[in-house]
C-alpha cells in the first residue's frame, strides 16, 4: 500500500485519501466572462506527464486538509508534499 505524507498527520494509507487534480490550476476570476473554449481548457486540458507531477490531495479521512503533493506518475512515489 502507497503512504502518503500528510504535512499535518504524517504517513497514512492512501486510502485515506482523495486525488484532487494537477496542482497550481486557478480558477477563472470571472466565469461568466469566459467563453466556451477557454472554459472547456480549464476545466479538462491538464499536462498529464510521464515523471514528476504536482498534484492536489486531500486528507478526506484524517484532518481533512487539502495539500499539494509532488510524485512521480511512472513509479508512483510521492517525493514531497507541502501545505497549500
């Protein structure tokens, strides 16, 4: 089972967990301002890579904290994580 370092809690299973998307994605300032297409970029088009990754969590079972984890989407280590 992958652990994963809560800054608050320390390790924990990662089924205490819920993935929250890539990392550093900022919401529109004004939505209704957006067309369509920039709309549909924000909420679908993510960078995806092989390698190293920000991405959001959640402690969904312990603190219930969202914080911001670094990992390596081919061998699946969290190399780091770090409070919002």
């Amino acid at each position: 089972m992958l652990l994963i370092p809560c800054p608050w809690c320390g390790p924990r299973p990662e089924n205490e967990f819920h993935y929250g998307g890539e990392a550093g994605i900022v919401r529109p300032v004004d939505p209704a301002a957006v067309d369509d297409a920039a709309w549909a970029a924000y909420l679908y088009h993510r960078t995806n890579p092989k390698g190293l990754h920000r991405e959001r969590w959640r402690h969904q079972f312990g603190c219930g904290r969202f914080f911001n984890a670094t990992r390596d989407t081919v061998t699946d280590q969290i190399t780091g994580t770090a409070k919002p």
